[in-house]
C-alpha cells in the first residue's frame, strides 16, 4: 500500500505542469528533465532507426565497407543513388554507431556494422522485419485484432490451421527457411551451455529445417539423432540434411507434436524456439509429448528468449509481445511461468543454464 501511495504522488507531480516548471529550473532537476526527454525520443525515433539499418542492409552497404573506408561518392556510385541523398543515410547510419564518418568525406563500418557483415542469420532476419513493420502501420488494428489479415499470420499459418498436419510447402516454406537461416546462432549458444557427452540420442521436436540438429551432430556425433515435425516441414529438412550428407545420420520423422505421440524412449528431447510461438494449452500438449518421448530420468532442453524485468528481458518482453500477437499465436514467458507449465505437465529439477548472449537465446533443462 505504502508503494502505491509514492506510485501516485510521484505520478500526480510529474504530470503537473507548474511542478516539471519548478524542477528544470534546478540542476538535479534538468538532468532528470532531459534524461527522460531523451529516453522518450528515443522510443519515438526507434522506427526511424530501424529503417536507417534495413535500408543499409537491402543496400549492402556493410558488405561494400568491409575492407575499408570509402568515398561518399564512390557508395553512391556503387548503389546507384544521388549522392546527397546517400549522404543523409551515411550520416544517419555513423550516428547510431552502423557506420562511421571518416576524414576527408569517407565512411567505414562502425562497431555495430562490422557485426553484421558475414552475418547471414541477423541479415535475415532485419529483412523479415519489414513484413512485421507492415502489419505495425496500424499498430492499434493488431492489439485489437480487428484490421485485414496480417502478413505475419500469412508467414506462419500455424496458429491458424485447424489440422497443422495438412499445411503443404508453400504454406511452411518462408517461415521454415527463416527460422533456418537465424537457427545457427541458437545451436551455438544451446550447445555451450549444455554437454551431451554421457548420452546416447536426442529428438528434435519441431526441429523445422534440421539447422540444430544438424549441429548437434557435427558437435556430439555418438549421439542418434531424430527430427520430428510436420510432413511439410519434414521433407524441407530431409532435403537439406541430405544436401549436408547427414541424411543417414540424422532420422526424420512426420508428427503434429501437439496430438500425436513419439515412440521412444530417447535420452535428450529439445524444443528449440518453439514454446514461446503457442498458448499455454497447446504449450501443454508438446511438453506431454516431451515428457512421454523421454526415458525416466531423461533431459529436457529448452531454447527460447525469455522475458524478464532486467536487461535483456525487458527488450525481450517488449519486441515478443508484440511480434508473437502479430503472428497469432503465443507470448513471451518469464523463466518463472514457464517453470510453472513444466512442473504442471510433470517435470522436475528445473534450472536455468547461462548463455553467451541471452538476447539470441536462454536454456532452461528439466528432468521427466
């Protein structure tokens, strides 16, 4: 109670208007001013800088400065752009740290710029945005759901498909080689934070295009593997596992996790970025089909953001819950509600793994 009480005096000052007056006019008081001033533009202007770093990569411009500095007449040339007009993008780009101006009217690769080139996955994924920034032009339209059919629904028809199972090629295809291209960072960070020396097989459950499990068996090649998704899904990955020569080390098989069981037992079963795409019943039903794939004592491994209050949960929580309504279906969790759905579907030993970066990806292990 007391908590509230300060909630709402500190609330009732900041929006009187004779009290912001009096504040400014003092130095602690202009420095709180302009911070939350600052803090608000950038919130406001965000878009903006998303737009400056989705023109530079349909652009190439990171790819065009990776090996040194260059002109602003030479980048113009090369994009075939007036000049000028490149130079509002250049100048934009260098003062969010993509790019930097350098003397005599050259540009290079900023820090944030050197990061993205080479980087195929998050490439990717900022030009899959433009199909989320689309639906976004009426944002009020999504929190309502009341606007035309969305892009983002269209790019991932699950949520919608009554019999998931009956979903061809073309319906899965965009989303699936999506999920593919972004999927090494997952498997990277997933495999740092877990060993999988002392067992024996492991099922990828909505292993999608066979990006993770493909490097699973590059990382831990005793193990048997086995990638479980639907039929469409499933074919895209037997051709991309067989254009990898792992067709033979690496088993597929057709399933709508969510209604049909998986014959076992298997040491490992993963879920890799798929939780947070669903409800909490259906999250139910694939954690069922989790926990009767799984010998007793068995591991489960989950991979996916999770929201939180503290950076990088509060970027998380932000981005997803917006992103996953767009989509259709699911939400961003917290490590404490989804501990809540595993304990109720009847896991135990639930512990969070740390990660390298958790903005790409958390891990979360339980046993059956």
């Amino acid at each position: 109670m007391a908590r509230n009480r300060l909630f709402k005096l500190r609330n009732r000052l900041l929006t009187d208007p004779g009290f912001r007056r009096w504040v400014q006019k003092t130095f602690i008081g202009r420095w709180l001013a302009n911070r939350q001033a600052y803090r608000l533009f950038r919130i406001a202007s965000g878009f903006v800088h998303s737009q400056v770093l989705l023109a530079c990569v349909r652009l190439d411009l990171f790819e065009r400065l990776r090996h040194g500095p260059l002109p602003l007449a030479r980048i113009a040339e090369g994009i075939s752009l007036p000049a000028e007009r490149v130079r509002h993008l250049l100048d934009a780009a260098s003062a969010l740290g993509l790019l930097e101006a350098r003397a005599g009217g050259y540009y290079g690769l900023g820090m944030l710029g050197a990061s993205m080139t080479g980087n195929t996955p998050l490439n990717a994924l900022v030009r899959h945005h433009a199909v989320l920034y689309e639906d976004l032009a009426d944002p009020v339209s999504v929190f309502a759901n009341d606007g035309p059919s969305r892009r983002m629904g269209e790019l991932w028809p699950y949520a919608a498909a009554e019999t998931p199972r009956s979903l061809g090629a073309d319906a899965v295809g965009a989303y699936t080689s999506l999920m593919a291209s972004s999927q090494s960072m997952i498997a990277e960070q997933v495999l740092d934070a877990v060993s999988m020396r002392r067992y024996g097989s492991l099922l990828d459950l909505g292993g999608g295009a066979g990006a993770f499990v493909a490097a699973v068996a590059e990382r831990w090649p005793h193990l048997a593997l086995t990638l479980a998704d639907l039929p469409a899904v499933a074919a895209i990955a037997r051709e991309r596992l067989d254009a990898k020569g792992l067709r033979e080390r690496i088993r597929v098989i057709e399933i709508d996790a969510a209604k049909e069981a998986v014959s076992g037992p298997y040491d490992i079963v993963s879920l890799v970025r798929i939780l947070h795409d669903h409800d909490d019943e259906r999250v139910l039903e694939l954690l069922a089909t989790a926990r009767a794939a799984l010998a007793p004592g068995g591991l489960l491994l989950i991979a996916e953001p999770l929201a939180g209050k503290r950076p990088p949960g509060d970027l998380i929580e932000t981005y997803f819950s917006v992103y996953l309504l767009a989509m259709g279906s699911g939400r961003p969790r917290r490590f404490e509600a989804l501990a809540a759905l595993l304990e109720k579907a009847g896991f135990r030993r639930i512990r969070q793994r740390p990660t390298p970066v958790p903005l790409i990806t958390s891990v979360i292990v339980a046993r059956r």
